[in-house]
C-alpha cells in the first residue's frame, strides 16, 4: 500500500496529534485556527519525512489433548 505524504499539527504544550492533513496549507490553516482558539500556546506543522511499521507476530492457538491438565489446574472438561 503506496502512502501519501502529510502533515502534522503539533503543540508542545497539548495533546498529541490526532489528524493528518494532506496538503501544507491545510495543516498551515490548522495551526492557526487552533493558535487563536488558545492563546499564549504554539503550534507547529510538521511534515511526515519517513516511518516504520512492523507486522504483528503470527498468533497460534494453544490446544490441549483431552484429559490433560493446563498449569496445574483440574480436568473437568470445562471449555471455559
């Protein structure tokens, strides 16, 4: 899957970003509607340069045989 690029507004003194914005005056337009929305805090426009991603790890089931007793617990044959 091809990402686009885009940017980040950022203040030091909130929250973390929560939006990306596609285009630099969009993120531009952002910051300062928000700026006016909270005086005497700064908020910056940040563009996305690189990233990482990583696949989760392969999940497999536990089973166990009929009978047989999981970490010392009873056999009842309870699924539950």
């Amino acid at each position: 899957m091809k990402l686009t690029r885009f940017w980040m507004v950022w203040s030091p003194q909130g929250h973390a970003p929560t939006r990306p914005h596609q285009s630099r005056e969009r993120a531009d337009a952002e910051a300062a509607r928000l700026a006016a929305a909270n005086p005497g805090r700064r908020f910056f426009v940040l563009k996305a340069v690189g990233g990482s991603e990583a696949s989760m790890p392969e999940v497999k089931p536990v089973r166990f045989a009929k009978g047989e007793v999981a970490a010392g617990g009873p056999t009842d044959d309870i699924p539950f």
